[in-house]
C-alpha cells in the first residue's frame, strides 16, 4: 500500500507486461484493426476503486479541440470535462465512483505531434467493466434484432 507498483502481472520478452500486452491486444480486437499500434504502460496504484489512463492518441488527420470535443459530447456513456483548472479534472473517486460513464478531461493537442491528442480517462472499474459492457452489448443486439424485424 502506499505505493505506485510500475508493472502488472508478468513481464513477456518484448519487455512489456503480460497487462499491456492485453492492451494492445484488445484495442486491436474491439477496433477490428490489427495495424493500429496501442503502446501501453501499465502501472497499479492501490486505491480502493476506479481505473484511470494517460492516453495519447495519434490520429491519420489534422483536427481542432472543437471537433474532438463535439465527438466525445454525442459519444453514448462518455462525460467531457471542459474544467481548466488541472485540480478539477475528473478522478475515480470524486467522478466516477459508483457511476457508468467513462470521464474524460484534460483535453488538449500535443505540441510534440502535429496530429497528436492527449486526454484524461477515468472509470468506475466495477461499473464500467466487463459485466456493464456485457449488459449494453445485449442491449445493442436486442436493439438490433428489434429493427430487423
């Protein structure tokens, strides 16, 4: 306790933990994209609830923040912070706990790459996770099945 742990679960021998790996590996699946590069570096912090990420994103298009906001504020089960003040970004606890959504702030271009967008994601684990992601994956097929009908 009282620590940041800098691997999860076993190192494989491209020197990435067997956690990141499975990174890479699912984005790649859920985005039907087996060329979409996912570098990941998986840290535990010991907190009672809640996963957060640092993401960079690198995309094939030059973009505005205006554009990748209005995409966040129509994405279904997203929460767009616009807060400016770094101290009042979204956090697993103060946001997240106990709710669906998937946070995210912290928005900004990288200035290191043209095409480049940091952001800060956070999330109920227990909420947001496999069993959540499950019932509204069913929800969209019955949805689905509904209008094929």
């Amino acid at each position: 306790a009282f620590n940041v742990l800098p691997a999860i679960d076993s190192l494989q021998d491209n020197g990435y933990t067997r956690e990141e790996m499975k990174m890479h590996w699912e984005t790649q699946k859920i985005l039907e994209d087996d060329a979409l590069a996912v570098n990941a570096t998986a840290v535990r912090v010991p907190v009672f609830f809640g996963h957060a990420e640092a993401v960079h994103l690198e995309t094939r298009e030059p973009f505005t923040l205006a554009q990748i906001e209005t995409l966040l504020h129509a994405a279904e089960g997203v929460e767009l912070s616009t807060e400016t003040d770094p101290g009042l970004a979204p956090t697993p606890s103060a946001h997240a706990a106990g709710h669906d959504p998937v946070y995210v702030g912290r928005l900004r271009k990288d200035f290191s790459h043209e095409r480049g967008l940091n952001l800060w994601v956070v999330a109920d684990n227990v909420r947001k996770g496999a069993a959540l992601n499950a019932v509204q994956i069913l929800q969209g097929l019955e949805q689905r099945g509904a209008r094929q009908r």
